[in-house]
C-alpha cells in the first residue's frame, strides 16, 4: 500500500493488516496524532506524513473483562488497558500472553498483530500488546 494514504482511522486498520503500527506526523510542529487525523491537532496545519511507531510502550491501566461482546466471548476472562509509547501517544487494546494477575500499571508492552479467521472476511488482522 502507498504511504500516501489517506489520514482515517480506516487507513490505520489497513495498516494493521500489513501489520505495521502507523501515526500521522505533522512536517510543521512534530505533533504525532494517533489515531491519525487529516490535520494536526496542534497548528491545524494540513501537511501530515506517515511515521511507522515502534509499538513498544508502558501500561498506564488495564480492566480485566469478565462480560464481553459476542465475537470476544472465547477468549473471557481477557485483559484491555492503555498503552503509552515513548513519545506520549496512548492506545486502546487487548493484553495477551499474560495471566491478569500478573499485570502492574507501569509494566513494558509490545505491539504484535494476530490474524483472526472470520466468516464474513478471510482474514481480519488486529493488533493487541504482549509482555516484552
Ligand atoms: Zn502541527
């Protein structure tokens, strides 16, 4: 896929499927927005590029989910928290590889992305973080 993607959130999810972590970075003030937006949430300066985000970061908190949607039901009790990366961004997702117990607020996470089968779509790619 061309790096002159749109900024969405859809284009995001694409990425994903390549599995790459991407953000837009705005060329005027350095501001990384994540989930990326066509602007700069800083200048509102429209020249935006791609920058790829190493996906390694802490985890400020976490819930540990016992009721969960319908396509998450195998997979309960599971673990969501929010991770910040190195230069401040923060991200929703599932924590794997991990008993809930053993999770503390501050801990090191990586990024890996999984390929779920679905039968509405050969291969769903997402993300979701694991111990480093
Ligand atoms: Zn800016």
């Amino acid at each position: 896929m061309s790096e002159s993607h749109p900024f969405t959130v859809s284009s995001f999810y694409l990425f994903i499927k390549e599995k790459r972590l991407m953000a837009a970075k705005c060329s005027k003030c350095g501001t990384i927005v994540l989930p990326p937006k066509p602007m700069c949430t800083k200048c509102f300066c429209t020249d935006i590029e791609w920058i790829e985000l190493n996906g390694t970061g802490k985890l400020l908190s976490y819930t540990v989910i016992h009721v969960a949607p319908e396509q998450f039901q195998s997979m309960v009790p599971y673990c969501v928290g929010i991770v910040e990366f190195n230069d401040g961004l923060r991200l929703p997702g599932i924590i794997k590889d991990i008993q809930p117990e053993q999770l503390k607020v501050g801990m090191e996470l990586k990024t890996d992305f999984e390929c779920e089968p679905s039968s509405t779509w050969p291969c769903w790619t997402r993300y979701y973080f694991k111990p480093v």
